[in-house]
C-alpha cells in the first residue's frame, strides 16, 4: 500500500477512537480496538493493495486467519462502517457472501426491488425461499423449464413444513409471484403453475386482538414507580403505547424533533404503512416524556429519544422497548402472554367506545388495509355482548 493510503489510514483510524472516546466506550475497550486496529493497519501496509481494496469481505478473512476472535472482526467492521458513514469507502464489509443464484433467480430479486418497492427485508426473505429452491432443483437434478406441478407441490411442503401456518401462508404467496414472473414475464415454465399449487385445507379461524380490561390498566400504572433511569424510560414507553397506540418500532425511532412540547404534539415519521402523522400527546404522556428526559435520558447528541442506559447511549431497538414494556406488564402480574401489543389494542378499543370511526380510527393506527382496523369491531361486540347481555364469550 503506498504512503498516501497508509496515513490516509491511520487518520482514519484515529478519528474513529476518538469518536468512541466521545461517546463513553470504557478505556479497557478503547484499548483493545487500539491494539487490534493497529494490527489491522500493519497487515494491510504489507499487501500491494489499493485504497478500496482495504474494506473487503476478503481481507476481512485474511487478517482474521492470523487470530480468530469476535472483538477483532467487530474492530474492523466497526472502523469501515465509520468510513462509509462518512463517504470514505462505497459500502461497508458485506456479512456474508450469499450464494450466488441462478441469473434468472437474480433478475427476480432486482425486479423485487425496483419494480415492485419491495422492502429490503421482504427481498431477503424472497431470496432464502429462491436458495432452498435453487437446492432442490439442483439435489433432483431437476431443469427449470421442464418442471412439474408434482414436484413444485413437493417442494412447497418440504420447505413449509416447519413454518406456522401465517408463516407457510406469506411463504406460499412469495412463491407463487415467482412462478407468474417465470410463466408471464419470462415465458419458462410451460404454464402458470401459481394457481395450480396444492394447499392443504386451512379453515379460517377468527382471531381477534387481545386487550387490557380497565382495571388491568389501573393495575399495570399502580405498579410501577419510577426512579431509575431505566423506570423513567419504561414509564414513559408505556405511556406512549398505551395513549397513542405506537408499535414498539415506531416508539424506538422517535426523536426529540418529534416532539413539540408548546402544542402536545409528536409527528410519528416512521410508521409501518409508510404515512407520517401528527397525533395529540396526552398531559400525563407529556409528563412522563418529560420526566425520562429531565432524570432519565443520558446526555448525549443523539436525536432519538429513548437510549440506551448504559454506555455508548446508543438509540433503543425495537426489541428493547418490547423487553422494557413487558417486564413492566410482568411485574404487574398481568396474564404471562400479555404482549406490548396489547397496550396498542386498547387504545383502539377506547377509541371505538368513544364512537371515533372506523376509518378514523385506520389512520390512527397507521393501517394499509380497512380489513386490519376491521377486527377490533369484533372484539367491540362481544363487549358490548357480555355488558348487556351477561354472556360469556
């Protein structure tokens, strides 16, 4: 590697350590990311190689052949995330290379992406159903052109058949948009076998969503007393699922600038439907935020609203809002399935004793589909059922 790359290098190096000292990392850990990214430095300055050759799943491979470790392969891959970050390099290391597909398989895959707006992770999912496949055809030594509607069945049961039955569901649907693109848009297979695969019986069983009763949300606030900065951020999340019925993923990417405190109000930027809205904040919702951010939340330059309590402060994920309003539903000695979910179903329960309708209560939610706001009129009437009636439902 030549001169200009090698300081190019380990200026890189030390803006990095200097920006995980800023954030809080422990000088134990500093230490050792010093030491292995030094390595890293010293193995790259041997090989004759060019600037965007450094970041490489490969090289990645080679400098982990001279020490194996996680803490060395999170070292590098943390430093060519910075850089990418910060348009140094084109892409980060790649987690592992895929199989590599047939090309038609491939063709799909970018179709998915550019014609359809799939999601990344709806693409990814699309691409282990066309790897299992691609592994079929090649164990039977089956050609694409020449197969079966028997042996699409085969296939459809062998890989369905440790998956639930709304997993084989979306499965089978996934599947069968491959085998249109094969019949319609490439002319492979002889005829559109989609329509002709056998699905086994499934009755359709109603399964409308579960709630907290009243006085099970009066237990839930009566138990919990925040103090830490861990309470003050679960206080505040609980608050947020049940008066505003956010998902969990729509709680862990707020920020700060979603929130307007002079008008009670939080724009929700990210929703699953895609449709950004601005929705009322309640006056003890408004509390609790404020009490996470006065007592709770660590000083930091991050925009989201709820961190991490320890260091780095790195943003919550989704699954830690989930773990953090479940333990609190645990402690309260709610039903062991109670889910986060259930806070957001009670809010749309209390929306629709309040006549709000239907469709209002759809943008609310952030549903795509009448059909998803449609089953809490369900749970609606039998309330009603087992108020007036007496009947047990």
């Amino acid at each position: 590697m030549n001169h200009n790359n090698s300081k190019r290098l380990l200026q890189a190096v030390e803006l990095y350590l200097l920006q995980r000292i800023e954030q809080g990392y422990p000088d134990t850990y500093i230490g050792t990311q010093c030491k292995i990214l030094q390595d890293f430095r010293l193995f790259v300055e041997r090989q004759p190689i060019e600037w965007n050759q450094i970041f490489t799943l490969e090289r990645l491979k080679e400098f982990m052949q001279q020490g194996n470790g996680p803490e060395r392969q999170r070292a590098v891959r943390g430093l060519a995330k910075f850089l990418y970050r910060h348009k140094q390099i084109a892409q980060p290391i790649p987690r592992k290379s895929r199989p590599k597909l047939p090309e038609i398989f491939e063709d799909y895959l970018h179709y998915c992406a550019t014609t359809r707006y799939d999601t990344e992770k709806t693409v990814q999912h699309i691409r282990r159903i066309l790897e299992s496949f691609d592994c079929y055809l090649t164990r039977h030594n089956l050609s694409l052109s020449a197969i079966t509607i028997e042996q699409i069945d085969t296939f459809d049961q062998e890989y369905n058949a440790a998956y639930s039955r709304q997993s084989r569901k979306f499965n089978r649907s996934c599947f069968k948009l491959f085998l249109r693109y094969l019949y319609y848009e490439r002319h492979v297979l002889k005829r559109d076998f989609a329509a002709l695969i056998k699905v086994p019986r499934m009755y359709h069983r109603a399964q409308p969503p579960c709630f907290l009763r009243s006085d099970e949300i009066q237990q839930l606030f009566d138990s919990m007393t925040p103090a830490t900065p861990a309470e003050l951020r679960a206080y505040a999340m609980v608050h947020i699922a049940y008066t505003m019925g956010l998902r969990p993923q729509e709680i862990s990417r707020l920020t700060l600038d979603d929130i307007v405190f002079s008008k009670a109000e939080m724009n929700v930027r990210y929703r699953k439907a895609g449709l950004p809205v601005t929705m009322p904040i309640p006056p003890k919702t408004l509390k609790a935020i404020a009490a996470y951010l006065v007592g709770g939340r660590p000083k930091n330059d991050c925009r989201e609203l709820f961190l991490q309590c320890c260091r780095p402060y790195r943003p919550v994920s989704s699954a830690t809002v989930c773990y953090a309003v479940k333990t609190c539903m645990q402690k309260a000695g709610l039903p062991e399935e109670a889910t986060p979910y259930w806070l957001r179903h009670t809010y749309a329960q209390h929306l629709l004793e309040a006549g709000v309708s239907v469709f209002e209560i759809k943008e609310m939610l952030g549903h795509d589909d009448i059909e998803a706001t449609r089953k809490y009129l369900h749970i609606h009437i039998k309330l009603m059922r087992r108020v007036i009636l007496g009947e047990l439902v």
